[in-house]
C-alpha cells in the first residue's frame, strides 16, 4: 500500500506503520475512507462555523512553528506562506486558499473527510487538487495528533504549491502512483516520504526544509537541520532508503533544485512505465 498522507510520528501516524507494528487497536481516524462522490473544490467549499477554540489552536501552532522556520525553512516554502496570506488570526478558508493556488500554479483545493484510499488521493493530485481536510486537532493533540487535519494540510503543505516546479512534481507523482504496481508502490510511497514530507533543498548555499512532516512538526524541525544525516538526493537512493515513521528521522536527502526533482522523478516514472515518455 502507498500511504496517501505519510506524515511523521511527532504529527500524523499513517495506517501503513500501524500495519508494519501490528497495533490492533487503530484510531479509526487513520483508517483511509473512499468518497462517495466528487469532493466540494474551490469556491464550492463552504467555511466551517468554527468555535473559538478551533481558531485558538491555530493560532498556537501557526505561532509556534513561525517562530521556529526563521533559518530553517527554505526561501520557497516562505514566499508560500505570504502568498497564501496565512496570518495566525483566524483560520484561512480553504476556498480563499484555492484561488490563490489556482492563481499561482493552476492547483486548486478539495475537501475531504480525513484520510483518504490512496486511488482517491492520487486521482487528486493527478488532476491538480489538493485535498485538504477542514478540521483542526484539540488541545490535548497540539503536540501530537495519530491523525490527518487542517494544520498539516494547510500549513505544511500548501504553501510549497505555490512553487511551480514542486507544484509540477506534484501532479506527476500522483499520475505515476495511479499506474504503479508492485515494488513502484514501495518506491513511490518512500519518494514521497523523502521529498514531499521530510525533503530538504539547497537553499540556495545554505540546506533548508521544505518537507511538510517538518514543517508542521515542532520536533522534526528542530531536529532536521542539526542532528539527522543529510544526504544528496537520487531517485535512485532514495527509493532504497526505509524509513520509519515512530521517532525522529535519521537520514534525510538534500535537493539541489526543484528542477531536479521534477527533472530526475519524471525520467525514472518513464522508464518505469508510469508516465508517457
């Protein structure tokens, strides 16, 4: 199984680690769920009635990690964030957040319940829509929540599809996950723990984080730039490196370019067979 939301231990415990581990008792929050239908996308999203709270615990978080990316976020994930107009005020709506995506690299924004089936989730991404869910952890998972919600979507993900190269690599890996079989599988679900979670760029002297699973992770953040071992990025030892999603990664690989990533992924989807040459 490719896990649709790989994210780390310090923020979202994807259902393919409760499987390696053989946990029994599973948050239902992280069991994938197939839609039912086409999800709301765009300006037919509607804004939830949020409590205080709810826009309370935004505040916290987007607070808390802002302070923490000064130096350690890359230049691009950055920009993302002014774009998007993300301020710790309220919680940004997310068809407000697609028109501006949509501006920006032609992506817009779907809906979703929570966690999806991984053919859902590719079929978004391969038609340019991101889904994103519209509700945020409580208080007593600030620090740590096993499930998908709008804090990861919105602030760990978002801004970097504001980055037309990434934005570009994005599509393309969910049209290559939709023909995947076999070790592709595997090779895809750890592409996109390395690149789209926990992916670190050259920024453009100095490495910087533009991984989602550390951006929205207080701990992953702190630990990325000083204490895992950085690699230099291939497809190639990438696909061959595992991981584990139960405590602070080791080994993290280093992108030269967004060029490159979508330059090198394009040429080893093809040669696999899951792009068109």
């Amino acid at each position: 199984m490719i896990d649709p939301n790989p994210t780390p231990a310090t923020e979202d415990a994807p259902i393919s680690a409760y499987e390696k581990e053989g946990v029994a008792d599973i948050d239902p929050r992280c069991i994938p769920q197939k839609l039912d239908g086409p999800p709301p996308i765009g300006d037919e999203i509607v804004y939830p009635d949020y409590p205080e709270e709810d826009h309370e615990n935004w505040r916290f978080l987007f607070e808390r990690q802002m302070q923490l990316l000064p130096g350690r976020a890359g230049a691009a994930y950055l920009r993302g964030v002014e774009k998007l107009q993300m301020t710790p005020d309220r919680i940004p709506a997310l068809a407000d957040l697609s028109r501006i995506l949509h501006r920006e690299t032609g992506w817009k924004v779907a809906r979703i319940p929570g966690l999806l089936h991984e053919r859902d989730f590719f079929t978004l991404l391969s038609n340019r829509h991101f889904p994103s869910t519209d509700y945020i952890r409580g208080k007593d998972e600030l620090d740590y929540t096993p499930a998908p919600d709008l804090f990861h979507d919105i602030f760990g993900h978002m801004p970097m599809l504001t980055q037309p190269d990434f934005a570009d690599f994005y599509q393309l890996f969910g049209q290559a996950a939709l023909n995947a079989e076999g070790i592709d599988r595997q090779s895809l679900e750890r592409m996109h723990w390395f690149t789209v979670e926990f992916g670190l760029i050259r920024d453009p002297q100095e490495i910087r984080i533009f991984g989602a699973g550390v951006l929205s992770s207080k701990e992953e953040v702190r630990h990325a730039l000083d204490h895992a071992e950085q690699r230099p990025f291939s497809v190639e030892a990438v696909i061959h490196q595992d991981y584990e999603v139960w405590h602070l990664q080791p080994i993290l690989f280093v992108l030269e370019s967004f060029d490159q990533l979508v330059t090198e992924f394009r040429a080893w989807a093809v040669g696999r067979g899951l792009l068109p040459a």
